[in-house]
C-alpha cells in the first residue's frame, strides 16, 4: 500500500473537516488501499507546522480547537508559509484549502502554481485558480506529469467531477445545468414563503449560508465560477471567470416571485453550459422561470443540484450538499483516492 | 494502450445497446485510454460467431437489424453456445446480458460462474445471479483475481454502483433508499392522475415500461432483486433475494391514493437496505406514504432515484434512467472503463 504523504494549506473548517475524515474514515480508507500520512500543515492563524514521520489527525484537531495552536504539537517542527514550506515540506500532494478569491485567485492560485511546478500533485477546494486559470494549470499539471483535482469547488464533496471520470466516462456528457448556490436558493424559497429580500437575507447570514457581505453570491460570482469550472472540467472547455454571462438574484422583488407562482412557475437561480461539436457554448448563470416539473424547481431551501445533460442516458441529476465541513472535507479525500487509482499505487 | 477482448452473451436491446456506444463513442473511449474490440457474440436467435479480429459493432447491428442473423459476417466463424463457447472464445471480459431470471438464475448464473472460473472479469446487466449467488460468485472472482461488476442491475446505465468506487469511496455510505421500479412508479403516478390500476398497468404495457407477464414488477421481485444486489455491492452484505421482506403494488387502489393525496402525503414503492455496525439490516420493498418533500415523493412516472445515506455528506441523490438501450449498453461499458481503471491497463 503507497503512502501518500498530504500537505494541508489551510487549517480552517475545510481542512479540519479533511483531519476528521482522515481520523474517522481511516479503516475505510485503509480497505480501499489508501494510506494518507498528514506531513504538514501551514495556516496564518494556527501555525505552521511539519513532521516527515506524519502527523495524528485527531491531535492537530485538538491542538486547534483547545490552544487556538498548532504549534506546541510534540516532535513537529515549525514550518514557513507560501511557496517556500510547499517546496520545503516532502509531500506528493497538496490539499490547496485557502479562501476563494475571485478577483486575482490570491494566494491560492500562487500555492496551486508552486506546487504543480514542484511536481506535486493538487487537490483543491478554492475556486479561485479554477475558474480564474484553468488553461495555465492544466497545462502546467501536465508538464509535470501531476493531477489538479477540485471536486470541492462545486457542491462541496457530492461527487461531480468524480463521476464525470467515473461512472459517466463514455456516457457523452454535453451539458450541465444547476442550483449552484445555496444561499440564492434559500432567499428565493423565503421569499416564495412571503419574506422580504433583505429579511431572507438576513436568515440566510444569520444560519451561516452567506457570507457578512453576500455579493460574491447575491450577484451570481459563485455560481458564474462554478459555470466556468464546470465548462472546464466536465466539458474540456477553456473558460475564465469573465465569459460566464452572469445575473444575480438582487433586484428581484416578492412581486415577481408572487408574479411566477400565480403562474405555476418557480424563479431559480441556475447555472448552465453546453458543447456543441466539442466547442463549449452559452456558459452563463440567471434568475429562470421553471415549471414546476422542472427537477431544478423542486430544489428548496440551500440545496443544489446538477443535471448533466448526456447522450448514452438522457439527463442524470445529482443532489447533495453544497457547503459544509465534513462535506467539503470528503471532495479532498475523494480527489486523492481518484489521484491514486489514476497514477497507481 | 491496452485493447479489451469483449465477449457479448445476448445482443437483444441491451447487447445492442454495447454495439452503439461502442460505434459512437469509440472516440471518447480512446481518449479515456480504453480500446476494446468485440470477439464475439453470443445469441440464440442471431446466432453465434466469433473472431480474433474483433468484429465491428456498426457491421453487427446492420446485420441484426436487416437480415435478422449474424452467421454472414465476412470471416467470422460459427460459435457454440453456452459454457463450451465462453470457453472457446479467448476473451479478457465478458457481458453477460441475458434475460433475468429470479428463481435459480436461469443461464446467466451458468454463465457468469463459466467465465469467472476462466479467469475472466464479468460485467453483467442480468440481475438473478447477482440477487440470488453473490456471496459464492464474489469468492469465485476473488479467487481467480478477476472483477465482477453489474451497474447495468440498478437504475440501467446511471451511475451508482460505480460512484460508490469512486467519488462516494471514503465518504461511509450506511444506507441506501431509492424508487427502483418505473413500472410500478408509473402506476401509482396515473392512479395519483385518476386512472384505474388495471388501465395505469395496461398503460405501462403499451408504452413498453412492463412486461406482458408484469407480476416481476407490480409483486415488488424486481426492486427486490435490486435491493439484494445494493446490500451487497454497496453495503458489503451477503443477500440473496429471499431475505429482502418484498411487498408490491398489487391490491392499491384509487381510494388508497386518493386518502393519501387528501393527508398531503403520496404513495411509492420503496426499496431500503442499511448497515449498522457493518451488518447489513431490514432489506425491505414496500409502499411507503411519503410527504410531499421527500425527494422520493417527487418522483413521478417511470423515473428512477436512489438516495444514498452517508456520513461525510448526509443524503446525495442520483437520478437518472431506469431502463433504455443505450442507457443500459452505457452500464456494461462503464464497468469496463472501471476494470481498466482498477486492473491496469
């Protein structure tokens, strides 16, 4: 059985989800061959620390939520930040976890750069590098002879991208169409319940389903990210940020859902793209008006949904959670175990 | 690049199916790495012939569609049947896709224990041997190091079975719950519509959804069958069919739909299975009364969805085709791309 030897970016919700599943799933794991040894972890508020010999899950989970530090972890030594602990900690692959940033990728797309270039592989939950360039770090993966795996940009860890290299390889896949952004969803169900937008917001915030300030999914840039990863990764596409046609849900009023329901209609927010003769087309997010037969509008509250619109089947739609820590920490291990049936053992 | 020997056992609507994916997406399947060539064929009507060759899967469909008989392809030789042609044709994998039978198996069980003893991976839409040998014909795989999938057994070509080896790997699936027979779910929807059960299920027949003889369906063997094989396949059980507690259909009437219509509930045929403590428990089918947010409740017509209970991301649901011919061929060449995956190419 290979060990993998994973260097966590980010000791946040998301990696601890991943320590978590490491400490509970372990046996599992085990049973399908994997072996995953925790050889770093570099977080700003933390601490960085490293240890060739592997680090305990449930002890780095201690150290965060008991001393707010990582770094008193007994025989671990402290470790750099950014590119030099990537280039300095042995590891085959890098868990990239940082916050999204869509406006220049951040840190993360520097991370991503740094380690694909080292020969690492790459698995990563932050949109940003993803949607913002795709074409430069699949290109720079495969120069290195390395995957870039990001199961966890779009809803979370249900399985996606996963099954797109799985069970639905050779099923000719030509378009996907969805509920991308659970908080959108939650404020048009509120309001469908009559609540004020600003009141549904404000649930949403309270329930910790948006952000303190909700632009990034109020205006469609999460879901227009998740457009482009989709076009990318399922339909080969090249896609940036900036060709997803985007609208949000702001300015759509108790009037014009009212308005939708007299009508037997539903308003969703969806996500889509098609390929047509191998060209991805029409990448764009918007307000739709759905009947309610529609499968995308019987998704209430902050679920998602993903249709892929495929030759071999007809259309096969998949539900899950699109946030959460044990969830978005399940993308990271399911991408590694991806990465490991892929590249061997 | 590796090139696969397919063997097909039957080329009915579902071995026809193969013959199409294989012809349009033979494309898509090189560039996932995957060269499979037909050796032979295998069907008591056609008729039997084989060829190292391989034989072109666009020459065999024109061959069974216009001359009703495969025995003229140019340079192909006449096969036996049965156990003496499996053995005589040198195949790597074998598709075994003859009609299911519940009661012992019928040739198919005959079929799949021949080529699993002959070092052969199986991959098999026929649902008896899988529901009713499953503990003898996994131990035969194992001890000849071979696979034996069957995702063409539940929901046709939708990915399940192959999502739990791979995106769901990891995630601790403890349960399984789903509308797995669209004959029956056909039904209940047009009784929910007004119709009569005897003129809903002469419906069915018409539009091709039941069988002349639908007593499979409509008595619950069918999803029983299938709740026996996610048991096993998904669970890690030992069922065979007989331990699934089955109840169909048979003696709902209007009044009973049209009751639970009034409670704001509906009714559907719903097969579960669990696992507690790694023991798989209460294998059961029967007619559940769903309130209307149950995402099995929503499911109308002859569609199929499976909900798999999960620790890492609560439910994820998978809906997609029951039945088809291109959607079941998709099945046998998905279990092949997992094959290649796990086996090495």
């Amino acid at each position: 059985m290979k060990t993998w030897r994973v260097l966590l970016l980010g000791f946040g919700t998301v990696g601890q989800g991943v320590a978590e599943r490491l400490r509970d799933g372990a046996t599992e794991l085990a049973a399908g061959g994997l072996d995953a040894r925790i050889v770093g972890v570099i977080d700003p508020a933390l601490g960085s620390i490293a240890s060739a010999e592997g680090l305990d899950p449930g002890q780095l989970l201690d150290l965060a939520n008991r001393s707010g530090s990582l770094r008193d972890y007994p025989g671990a030594t402290l470790a750099g930040s950014g590119a030099d602990a990537i280039e300095a900690i042995d590891a085959d692959v890098v868990f990239e976890m940082t916050p999204t940033n869509l406006v220049d990728g951040g840190p993360g797309l520097q991370h991503v750069r740094t380690a694909l270039g080292l020969g690492r592989h790459v698995a990563t939950t932050n949109k940003g590098p993803v949607a913002l360039a795709w074409s430069e770090l699949a290109e720079l993966a495969r120069a290195n002879d390395v995957q870039l795996r990001c199961e966890g940009t779009v809803m979370s860890g249900t399985p996606l991208l996963n099954v797109c290299d799985g069970g639905l390889a050779g099923a000719g896949v030509y378009g996907v169409r969805g509920i991308l952004n659970g908080t959108c969803n939650f404020v048009l169900s509120r309001m469908e319940a009559g609540v004020d937008y600003d009141e549904a917001l404000a649930e949403a915030q309270e329930l910790g389903y948006a952000e303190t300030d909700p632009s990034g999914d109020v205006e469609g840039w999460d879901a227009a990210a998740k457009v482009a990863i989709l076009g990318n990764l399922v339909l080969g596409g090249a896609l940036t940020l900036s060709d997803v046609s985007r609208e949000g849900i702001v300015g759509i009023g108790k009037g014009d859902v009212r308005s939708a329901a007299r009508q037997g209609t539903r308003l969703r927010l969806v996500g889509s793209v098609r390929a047509v003769d191998g060209t991805v087309v029409e990448p764009k997010v918007g307000v739709e008006e759905l009947s309610l037969d529609d499968p995308l509008a019987a998704v209430c509250g902050p679920a998602n949904l993903l249709t892929f619109e495929t030759e071999a089947l007809g259309p096969v739609s998949i539900a899950g959670p699109g946030a959460g820590r044990a969830a978005t920490g399940h993308a990271l291990i399911a991408d590694l175990l991806t990465i490991h049936r892929q590249v061997g053992s």
